[in-house]
C-alpha cells in the first residue's frame, strides 16, 4: 500500500535576513517547511509583500514570480518523489537533475535529499539570491546528493543545456514564445541525453497547445498533461486555498530510468505512489 501522507507542516517562520545580498535583505522572507513525503521537510522561503517584489522586478525589468511558492512546483517535488519510490528504489542517487526556472526550487530541493545532483537555474538577480540562501536552510539528512545554482536564460539557444538526466520545468508556459523556448530545451535534454521530463503547468495556460504541438512535431513521446491533485496541508499556501491545489503534470520517463519496473504497471496499474497525486486524470 502506498505510504502515509505526513503531518501538517509546522507554522511558517518570517524575518528579515541580515547576511545575505543587499536586494534581499531589504525583504522580509517566510520560511515554511514543507512535508514533502514522510520524513523528508524541504524548507522554501518566499518573501512575504509580494506587490513590494512586482513593484522592484518591473522597474528593473526583472521576472518577479520566482519569490513565491506556487502549486506546480510543490507538484513536481511531489512527483519526482513518486518517481524515486517506484521507480528508482526509494532514491535518485547517480541521476543529474536540470530545473528551468527555479524560483524557491521545491523541486530542486526534493531531489537533492533523494540523492541526486541537481543545477537549480534561474535568470532573476532577487531569485537567484534567494536561492542561495535557502540551500543553506535545508535540514535534510545528506544522501549523497549536490546543490547548486547557475544563471540560465531558457530562451538563449545559444547557450547548452548543462547535461542531466531528469529536466524539470515548473509553470513556464504562460507565454507562447516562453513555451516554444521550455519545447526547445525539453527536446535538447531528450535527443542528447535520453533525459526524462517533468513538466507542470496548471490548466489554461496559453502556451500548453503550442509545446505540446512541439513535442509532437520531435517525436517526444509523452501522454499529455493530466490533473494532480496536490495534499490538502498544501491549501493553507496559496492565497486562493483548496482552489489553485490542482495543477497539471506531463512525463516522460526512458526506460533507462526504470530499475527494473515498468512504469506504466507500476504508476497506473499496479502500487500506488506515495501520495494522492495518483489520482490523476487526463485533460479533455
């Protein structure tokens, strides 16, 4: 049987942070620790006056969304776990992790505490300061996995994907050019590396038709984005609640990431995965 979703996560903390970059310690940052699956409490900072940050980001014509928690990462932080325990033994160890568009890298941090090497990148000066300096927040037990951060323009083609074995892109196709820039990238990792893909994005997002007519034209296999449902701790973290806890998941998994298991036995028809993101279905 699948195992038991953890706890509520204790209260966020907040608190201006002295030693750091002079852009962030004019903010102040919430901390919450979040229960990724039992045993495992990621910490994600996110600074609380959000309209302080929008207001900063466009007067220097900086992306202003990396600074916050949103539901597409904490549901491939989620998957990336479900990958790990039916899949891979319980662990990512061995495996190169590439998350696009970092932002507070829930995704980034989840897979580091399974084991894997992981670039968080990212393009905003304010994220990537944050970034930093929650990677010395985290409380995890070391299992071997690596943390690192690197400035990455997703839509410079001129500039190589750094190598990986997973790619995980979390709500980058609002756009359709930012779409057919994440579409690129995703067929870069794919054709080069054999990589598997993580690609969450809510629903209505206007750039989903045009990157998945993209990966049709490549020949990525993929099934399309389908409905997670994220766990009901999580509602408390959005300003709209129960409401925006639903996003979209797209994957693509090589055989070569398979430990002996078949994916599709194993994640639709066979053992649950550690949450209720199981409970999936696919968009019409």
């Amino acid at each position: 049987p699948p195992a038991a979703a953890p706890a509520a996560p204790p209260p966020p903390r907040g608190g201006r942070i002295e030693d750091c970059p002079t852009a962030l310690h004019e903010h102040e940052v919430v901390w919450h620790d979040l229960p990724i699956k039992p045993g495992l409490l990621v910490r994600s900072g996110a600074i609380r006056d959000q309209e302080a940050v929008l207001q900063e980001c466009e007067a220097k014509g900086n992306d202003p969304f990396g600074t916050r928690i949103w539901p597409s990462g904490l549901a491939a932080a989620i998957d990336l776990c479900d990958v790990a325990n039916v899949l891979r033994d319980g662990a990512l160890a061995g495996l190169e992790v590439i998350e696009l568009g970092a932002g507070c890298a829930v995704p980034s941090f989840t897979a580091t505490a399974l084991g894997a090497s992981v670039t968080a990148t990212d393009l905003a000066p304010l994220t990537c300061e944050l970034l930093e300096v929650a990677a010395g927040q985290q409380t995890y037990e070391d299992n071997g996995g690596s943390f690192a951060t690197r400035e990455l323009d997703v839509c410079d083609d001129d500039t190589a994907l750094p190598r990986c074995d997973i790619l995980v892109c979390c709500d980058m196709l609002y756009h359709g050019w930012m779409a057919e820039a994440v579409a690129r990238r995703c067929i870069e990792a794919y054709e080069r590396d054999n990589a598997g893909l993580i690609i969450t994005s809510p629903p209505g997002r206007i750039g989903e038709g045009r990157f998945l007519s993209l990966l049709d034209k490549a020949g990525v296999p993929h099934s399309g984005f389908e409905d997670a449902i994220l766990p009901a701790w999580a509602d408390k973290l959005w300003p709209n609640g129960a409401d925006e806890s639903v996003t979209g998941i797209l994957r693509v998994l090589p055989p070569r990431l398979h430990l002996g298991v078949d994916q599709e036995e194993i994640l639709y028809h066979g053992r649950a995965p550690l949450y209720k993101s199981a409970r999936r279905k696919k968009r019409h």
